[in-house]
C-alpha cells in the first residue's frame, strides 16, 4: 500500500552508556548522540536541515541556552527549539509533538536528544562544564502544599503508597504482595543482562535477591527494597531522529531503518495523589495506552516497554492493558537495571524499540512513559509497517473534567480516620516514619505521618487511627 507523504517515522536512534567515569559533559553527550542518530538514518547531513530541536531537560548540569549551543555545534538552524520540563513521561510527549506536526504539514525533520552524567557529577563537586546560565534558575517543580507539609514527594514513597493501595485494593497480604513483585521485576533483570554495552546493572536476579532485604540491598520504602528502585545515578545519552516519510524519501533514508508511528495516547491523573478515587489503578494510564493501541488488540503487540521507574508503574500499566501473565514489559531492562537518567529514560525506551522492531520486521512495539507522582501518562504504538499520517496528540484530560470525579483533601482534620494506604521510609540505620493516607468520615482525606513506624509485617491498610493536626496541614496520626 502506498505510504502517507506525512506519515512520521523514526529514522535514526543512537544510546550509549559510559561506564568509565569521568563521562563528557552532557553537552558533549547531547552532540555524540545526535550525530549518532543521524548516522543510523544513514543520512549524516540530516541534521544541517533540522527544523525541531527538543533537549530532554538535563539535571546534572544547568546551560545558558541548552538548545541554541546544542544546534550551534549540529550546524542546524531549526526554529522549534524545546528545552522540556522533568518527568518520566516527557520524551515519549515531545516525540508524539514531533510527530502531531508532522501530520498537520508543519514540519518534516525533528530530533529529541537527551543526557546526563549524574554519575559522574556525583564524583565531581564542581566541573568545570560549559556555559553555565548567568544565575540559577529555580528547579521546575510544583509540590502539593498538603503532600509536602507531610512530607510525601519522594517518588519512592509516593508509588509505594500506590504500590500498597493496590494490593489491598486486592485482598493480598503482605507475602503475596512481594512474592508478585519480585516476579513482575525479576524478568527485567534478565533484559538489562543481555545488554551488557547499555544497562548500567547488566546482572539477572532472583525474586528473592529483589525483595528480601539485606546489606547490601536496604529497605527504602516498603514494600520497595534498592533493588526495586529507578537508579537516576548514571552516565546515558540518547537520540531519536523523526521525520516524515517524504523527508526520509528525500533524505535517502532505506526502507529497513523506518519505523512508523501507529499511534498516541496521553492522559493525567489530579496531581494530588489523596485526591484520586481509586489509589490501586489509574484511569488516566487506562485512557492513554488505550488511545495508542486504537483497533491493535494488545496480544498482537509483540514488544512492550512499560515504564518502570518503580513496581506500580508496572502493575498499573499491566493491569489497565490486560496483560497475561510472563509477558515481557521492557526492551531495555527498566529504571531500576538498565538506569533511569532523570527525565530521558523514555528516549533510551524509544531507541531500543526501534532496534527491536527493524530486528523483527511488520512486529509492533509500545512504549509507555510516566511523570511525576503518576500523574502524567504518555503512550505511543510503533511498527516498520507503515500507518497514517498522526495529526493530533490527545490533550490530557483535566482534574476538573465531569468525568473525573475528585476527593477532597483535607488539612487541619483531627478525629478518627481509616487509612487507605501506608508506606514506612528507611535510612540506612531502619525506619524512621510512616506516611499515610486516610479516609475522614465525611468522605475527604487526608495525609499524615504515623507518630511511631509499625512493627515489621504490620499491615495498616484499613485500621483506625486518630488524627492531629500540625503546622502548615500536616498531620499524626497515632494508632
């Protein structure tokens, strides 16, 4: 069948890991990697004829002008410059940007580049990187002003809280809920192994080494253990060169190299994590992956790369796809084994699964990405067999839609109160406090923190606890 002028396509992809430290700076990374990808296009002259240029944000270091020096040093001049916000589910977005413009004729060539070397700057108190920014800008994060006055918004704490109020949401105790963890984890690892030049933990484990803890693999926040935790500490750059398939046509770019967008899915949940009906599964995940798949029923999908930053992400998204049980989620090895470098894991995601499906041609992938405190769900569907031209990206739907019923948070609440969810955070001397979220009797929530940490193997989902207020809307709770 003949192909849409615009239907997009990736056209080159390149990721790299450095395991020597200390690694380039992340400029340096973003340069290599678009080179890279256009390499991979076979078309190493694509880059001078960039019109998009979308940098993953970068933590490791902070640049004046992150997409004007990066274009400066491609010897491109694309007028669609975007230098993102943070969150797991921000390559997959810019990328289906790229491509919703595409569709509508806007443009035909656009690359999504991202790095960092957070290993290495964690070696180095102060490098002496390249045009750092005149002053400082304020880290581009929004926290609840009720989550953070009870000090919920580690990402570790808040999808276990997820984690925990699914499994009650279930019936499960507390050794079922790690026994199904460590099967839906232990699989990853054996991924990341097999792909010893890219993961930064390349070592297959036992369910059992993943959830049972030790020296050498503390407790976090239950039921999370370290093995079971996003690693952010890496040195990883990757790229994704996009273009329509007129562009490739022009560009030289063979058949074998294109993989096509099938299609796309966003959608986000209220911010607030207490605010949501149902902590146990995400409506808004259920809505973009949906979306993505369209008529392709998820059995024919033969390659996922679910994000997995931490077990919830997984079984959020396993639970809203249907998933049978030993599919495999992940063409890379996931957050925790193949390394999550702060926001650009997705792009990593997206240039193995282009890997995948050349390697497997008319075969379809889909790669999911989440932000935030599983707030912001992006999905996108891929194959070597050509689609239609994707003219729009879903727009998420918002807290305050008629659909979208929300629970009121309450501050200030004092009484009994019913708790919903619990997670206990530990250091490396043991617990140290728990967090809750209750249900009040007059049908709002709250957050709180447990005066003392529950003895291991207490189970609190459910029981009764009584609320004081604090400062700012904190709260305690005491059993």
């Amino acid at each position: 069948m003949p192909v849409d002028p615009a239907a997009p396509c990736i056209i080159g992809v390149a990721r790299r890991t450095w395991r020597q430290q200390p690694a380039p700076e992340p400029l340096d990374l973003w340069e290599e990697m678009a080179r890279a990808a256009a390499d991979d296009a076979g078309a190493p002259g694509a880059l001078a004829a960039l019109e998009s240029l979308q940098v993953v944000y970068c933590q490791s270091w902070e640049y004046d002008d992150p997409c004007g020096r990066l274009a400066t040093r491609l010897g491109a001049e694309p007028s669609h410059r975007v230098y993102s916000g943070i969150g797991g589910s921000v390559p997959v977005r810019l990328v289906g940007d790229a491509a919703a413009a595409m569709g509508r004729g806007e443009l035909d060539l656009a690359l999504v580049v991202g790095g960092e070397s957070l290993a290495t700057r964690r070696h180095l108190a102060e490098p002496a990187w390249s045009h750092p920014p005149a002053e400082p800008t304020p880290f581009p994060i929004t926290l609840d002003r009720d989550e953070a006055a009870n000090g919920i918004f580690q990402a570790y704490l808040t999808f276990a809280l997820l984690d925990t109020a699914r499994r009650a949401g279930l019936g499960q105790t507390l050794a079922e809920h790690r026994d199904e963890l460590g099967a839906l984890l232990a699989p990853l690892t054996r991924v990341a192994a097999a792909q010893p030049e890219h993961a930064w933990f390349p070592v297959a484990r036992t369910a059992e080494e993943i959830t049972t803890p030790s020296v050498d693999n503390r407790r976090v926040a239950t039921p999370y253990t370290k093995l079971m935790t996003a690693i952010m500490d890496v040195d990883m750059a990757a790229a994704v060169l996009l273009a329509t398939a007129a562009e490739a046509d022009r560009l030289g770019v063979p058949d074998d190299r294109r993989v096509y967008l099938r299609g796309l899915g966003a959608a986000d949940e209220p911010p607030a994590l207490a605010s949501r009906p149902d902590l146990g599964r995400s409506p808004a995940l259920a809505t973009a992956v949906a979306s993505a798949l369209g008529p392709t029923p998820v059995d024919d999908v033969a390659h996922l790369d679910l994000y997995s930053c931490f077990a919830s992400s997984l079984a959020f998204a396993s639970d809203a796809l249907g998933l049978a049980p030993g599919r495999s989620l992940t063409v890379t090895g996931g957050l925790p084994y193949h390394g999550g470098p702060g926001s650009n894991y997705g792009t990593h995601s997206l240039a193995a699964m282009a890997e995948t499906l050349r390697a497997d041609p008319g075969s379809t992938g889909l790669v999911t990405g989440v932000g935030m405190h599983m707030e912001h769900h992006t999905a996108s569907l891929w194959s070597t067999r050509p689609g239609d031209a994707v003219t729009s990206v879903p727009t998420p739907a918002t807290p305050a839609a008629p659909d979208r019923p929300t629970v009121p948070v309450a501050s200030g609440a004092e009484g009994p109160a019913t708790v919903v969810t619990f997670s206990t955070e530990y250091d490396r001397n043991g617990p140290t406090s728990t967090a809750l979220v209750c249900d009040l009797p007059d049908g709002s929530r709250a957050y709180a923190r447990l005066a003392e940490p529950p003895d291991e193997g207490d189970d609190l989902c459910g029981t009764t606890v009584h609320l004081t207020p604090g400062r700012r809307g904190s709260h305690t709770a005491a059993r």
